[in-house]
C-alpha cells in the first residue's frame, strides 16, 4: 500500500459533544461526572486517526497522490473521537475533498462522514485554460453582476484547485474578483471556471454578509471587559482571547480577501474613565460598544452552551472594525483577517449595522469556516446563511437583555421605515419577505443564499418552537408547515445543541438539505437516543418544510 502523507493542523481546543451509539451509553457520557479525566487529548485523536487513515487507505479513497491535514478534533465525553480533514491532489486544494473520521472510544474504526464520495483522480494537473485567462472571465463576471455601476481597483486572483463538488473531480481555478463600487465600498465574486473548458462551474458572493441590513442597537448600559493602558482604557477584552473593537474611519480596503493584506486601519477606542459612549449615534464610541458587546455575548454563547473557546476554537479573539465606508448597508465576516466589518447604514433604510443578531450572524460564519465550511452556493450556501441565522437568534436570546428581548427575527433593530419591512428576514414565517423560501423545491439551490436559508431558517424554528401561532417575548410569530401537519417544538436550547453537533461532526462542504436532515437526525440520536423525542422531532420539523 502506497504511504499517504498527512500534514497536522494547527493545535485546537476541544469543543464538545456527545458520542455515537447507545441511548444508555450517552446518557452517562453526557453527564458531567462521566470520566472526563479519561477522554483522550487532541493529539492523542489525531494519533489514532492516522493509523486509521494508514489502514483504510483503500477504502476511504486515498492515494499516494493525496495529502490530508486536519481541520477541527471534536472529543465527546465517553471519548469517541471526530477528526475533520481537508485533502490535496498532487498538492492543489481539492474543494469537497473534506471529510470527518469518527472513530471508537477505544480509537478504532467507526465511520467516516465525507463531502464527496468521487474517486480522486485526473489525466493531468496542467491546465489548458490560463491564470490570465480565469481572472478575464472572472472579472467580467463580477461587471456583469453590478451593470451600470462604475467598479473602482478591480483585480482577479486565480489558484488552481480541485473541483470535487460539481459531479466527477476536474481541474478549475478558482478566481477570487474583488473591486470598489462607486462610493468606495467593496463588492467581490468568487468563481470557478473549468481549467480545462473554461466554462463556468459555479459562482457565488465573496462576502459572507447580513445583505446589507442594520441598525444600532442600544442595549441600555452594557458590562464591558476593558484593557488598562497608562491613564486610559482601551476597548480590548484580554478574557476573550484579546478581542477588540477599532473604528475604520469610514474608509475602505484597498485590497480585500486573498488579492492582499493592505485593509482600513482601525484605530482602537479609548476611554478616558472607562464609562464608553453616550448612546447616540452622534457619538462613535457607541457604535463601538454594540460591536464589543455582540462580540462578547457570542463568545459566551459558543463557550458557555457548546464548550468552544472562541470562534476557532483556539481561544483567540477576533476583532471588529466600524464605522467602515460611506453609508455602507452591510455587515460581513472575513476570514482572511479574522474580523468582523461593520457599516453605518445609509439613514434611510438601515441604520449602523451593529445588533446583536447580525453580530451572532456574522460571527457564526466564522465558526462554519473552522469546522463544516460550508460552500457559499446552492443548498449548502443556504444553509450556511441559515447557520449564522439560527446562531444569530439564539445568542439574542442568550443575552436576555430587556432592550432587545429575543425573537425570531433578524436584524430588526437595523431596519428603518424606507426597507418597507419590519425585519431583514424571519424565521418564523421566512416567505413574509417576499423573496425567501419557507419549503424546499427543485430549484431551491438556483436561489440568492440569503433566500434559499429560509429554508433551515422554517426548521429550526419549528423544531424550537412548534407550528402554529405565538407571541414571543411581545412578537407575535406564526408558522404554518408546509404539509399541514402540526410540529410539536422541544426549545431552543436543544435546537442549538443538535444544530452545533451537527455542523461540527457530520456536516461537510457539500452537505445539502437532505443531507442536513441526516445530519441533525445523527446528531439528535448521539445527543438523546435513537427514537427519542427529540429525534422524532426532528424528522418531523424537517418533514413539514418539505425535507424527506
């Protein structure tokens, strides 16, 4: 047998989870006395996970042209392990080539959850389309999408990859295209184009945004974890891994994502007695306390309810920029700088774009990056926008701040009279938008992600709340199914417990909506028993928006 090289990731925390197996078996393993002290480190997983990988070589499709690296370790309480991969051929990125091993307590064989199933093998690693040419096509993509604008600084940047999610694996490049519209603010197009053909494969946002929706939010007076720093503070939460909020001047990048490093400073606030801002917008501290804040309660959310210790699960911060751009009605993560952007709004249909649950939002496609990393298009784009709106909310309620009492819509502190609705989206009832799907249908995938979302968006609230007509915290929700059954919810709690052990153990790239049923069935069956309550839910939930 050939030696498959494996190239070790970089040293992650654990984030936990429960085991698969028998209903009796978990029910000890998630207890908080279950044998903690026992659970194998997250060397001692990949340790395993290799000769595992060295023995099923075969059979899981590797070869000696390939390489894997891990991603993410997940190590459940009665030690089962979860190693996630990503793989190479002949050193270039193989796009759905991510795959997770499960494996025993005892460090054997288990199963493997995998993006793509294709056998991994090609003619030739040369393309016949050139660099040049990919970045061409590209660029004009991303002209075609914003006609009629004038597009500022325009680049391409092509890498050579691996496309293993668009049918047999094939040579492509994929070009990111980024540039500044007319008022300096940034717009971009990821694109994938056959290296071989030149046709175009796929196509889909760069940014992973909130589409463009906020406004501020003053969540009355606010605890806040400052850096001391001579005879002032500085706006730096040492107790969550160096976390700071900077403001951006309103300027732009000058580069953005992979093209280069070059973005707008963010000078870090000060303070002079550590009482920040005055809660009006006139003031730019106050924008800046809404971004800490948000920032702060999302960490405590993934920390406190799913033992992840910060966004990559590494213990380290992130840091936010605001007051970005000129009336800029968006909010985005970017993974290249590991910071979340935010804009003031333009006055008239979103103000600044700084509550709490497009922070969650925002910061939640960090935590897809690390560990599912969910293809920004189609089914799987949907449910990563989903992803980051089912967090979102569920760290809105988390916060339990009077000011902004939890509920199933997104971004509706932001919204101003002009958007001509009450809230960017709703999950209760995602077609009320009138663009958003509430049941799943050929064609979903042709779908914006941000629509195509209302999909997991329907689930997840039906699975919490149930069906039927609500008042939340003085919102009154409704949500019809769409077979006409009658789902019975089992809270929130548990649907952040499924949804998170389903994203950071059986979900991969590619992972669709019949594959996020899967998922979350697995994932409620390691978490409470096959043929528990909260496993028959699911089913349910899943089955009244049209996922069979």
């Amino acid at each position: 047998m050939s030696r498959i090289r494996h190239v070790r990731g970089s040293r992650l925390a654990l984030a936990g989870g429960a085991a698969t197996g028998t209903a009796v078996l978990l029910a000890a393993a998630l207890s908080p006395t279950a044998l903690a002290e026992e659970r194998p480190t997250r060397s001692e997983a990949i340790d395993s996970a290799e000769t595992v990988l060295a023995d099923r070589a075969a059979e899981l499709g590797l070869t000696s042209a390939q390489e894997t690296k891990v991603r993410d370790v997940v190590v459940d309480e009665d030690g089962t392990r979860h190693v996630r991969y990503d793989r190479t051929y002949h050193r270039l990125p193989v796009l759905g080539g991510d795959f997770v091993l499960h494996l025993n307590p005892d460090g054997t064989y288990r199963g493997t959850s995998r993006a793509t199933k294709s056998a991994l093998s090609l003619k030739s690693v040369t393309p016949k389309v050139t660099a040049p040419k990919a970045a061409d096509l590209a660029a004009s993509l991303l002209r075609a999408a914003h006609l009629g604008e004038t597009l500022k600084k325009l680049t391409a940047k092509p890498r050579l990859v691996v496309d293993a999610l668009h049918g047999a694996p094939r040579l492509a490049w994929q070009t990111d295209a980024v540039a500044h519209d007319g008022l300096g603010n940034p717009v971009g197009r990821t694109v994938l184009t056959d290296a071989t053909t030149g046709d175009r494969i796929d196509a889909w946002d760069t940014l992973e945004s909130a589409s463009g929706d906020g406004k501020s939010l003053y969540g009355g007076t606010v605890a806040l974890e400052t850096t001391k720093s001579g005879s002032s503070y500085r706006l730096k939460d040492a107790t969550r891994g160096g976390t700071y909020t900077g403001d951006a001047a309103n300027k732009t990048d000058k580069c953005l994502l992979t093209i280069c490093l070059t973005r707008a400073p963010a000078t870090v606030f000060s303070d002079a007695d550590n009482h920040w801002a005055t809660g009006e917008a006139s003031d730019r501290a106050t924008v800046a306390v809404d971004a800490q804040y948000g920032t702060d309660v999302t960490w405590d959310y993934f920390k406190n309810l799913h033992g992840r210790n910060g966004i990559a699960g590494d213990g380290k911060g992130s840091y936010n920029r605001v007051h970005y751009g000129k009336d800029y009605n968006n909010a985005f993560w970017d993974d290249n700088c590991f910071c979340m952007t935010y804009g003031d709004g333009d006055g008239k249909q979103l103000g600044p774009l700084v509550s709490l649950d497009v922070a969650g939002h925002e910061m939640s496609h960090g935590v897809t990056s690390k560990t599912a990393a969910l293809t920004y298009s189609g089914e799987s784009g949907g449910l990563n926008e989903a992803t980051s709106d089912i967090f979102g909310t569920l760290v809105e309620f988390y916060a339990d701040n009077a000011e902004d009492p939890g509920d199933w819509l997104i971004g509706e502190k932001v919204v101003r009279s002009g958007l001509g609705r009450e809230a960017l989206r709703r999950m209760d009832k995602p077609s009320k938008d009138g663009k958003s799907a509430d049941c799943w249908s050929e064609g979903l995938a042709d779908l914006d992600v941000h629509y195509s979302s209302g999909v997991g968006n329907h689930f997840a609230y039906l699975l919490a709340e149930g069906s039927g007509a609500k008042t939340i915290n003085g919102v009154a929700h409704t949500s019809p199914t769409c077979d006409d059954s009658t789902v019975q919810g089992i809270g929130r709690a548990k649907l952040g417990k499924i949804w998170y052990r389903a994203l950071t153990v059986y979900m991969t790239s590619s992972t669709d909506y019949a594959g996020a049923r899967t998922a979350t069935l697995n994932a409620a069956k390691d978490l409470y028993g096959s043929g528990s309550t909260e496993q028959k839910a699911v089913a349910a939930a899943w089955s009244a928006v049209n996922v069979g």
